[in-house]
C-alpha cells in the first residue's frame, strides 16, 4: 500500500445530538478539502437509519450522494473497491 499525501476518503457516525450538524458540516468539510468520498453512517436520518456516500467533490458540495438504507451493503468504488456490510452497523 502507497502511502498518500492527502486522504481518500472521510467517514462519520452521526450522533442523536449532532446529527443535523453532522449530516451537513462533515461533508461539505471533506468537499473542501478536496476528499474524494465522504461516508456518513447516520441512525438518526428522519427517513430511518442511511448509509450515504458522498463523492464528486466541487467547492464544499459532494455530488451526487449515493443513499442506501442500514442494512443494504454499499460498495465504495476505487481505490478501495470493497463492500461494506451496513448491517453490522448499530441502528440506535
């Protein structure tokens, strides 16, 4: 493994209390650092527990996020070209 100048990738659990601020400072954060992917597990989403992943960075916006619902596995794309598990993850 190369080690890299810059990270590739960001990811955050939303907390109950911060979850709002998590959901909109965190990525657009990694957007303007230029972070690639940005991975947000977030319990607390009002439609029900998400795993989003942010990618296409521009300016502090990522385009377009890619949503899936807890337990439906999310594949990260290149260069880490994994899948990953969201059903493991805590749901509360």
């Amino acid at each position: 493994m190369s080690r890299l100048p810059w990270p590739h990738s960001s990811s955050e659990v939303t907390s109950r209390k911060n979850a709002h601020h998590d959901r909109l400072s965190k990525p657009a954060a990694s957007a303007s650092a230029g972070i690639p992917l940005c991975f947000l597990d977030d319990p607390w989403a009002p439609e029900g527990p998400a795993a989003t992943l942010h990618g296409e960075p521009r300016g502090d916006v990522h385009r377009p996020p890619a949503v899936a619902e807890s337990g439906e596995p999310r594949e990260l794309p290149a260069p880490f070209a994994v899948v990953i598990d969201t059903g493991e993850f805590p749901t509360t």
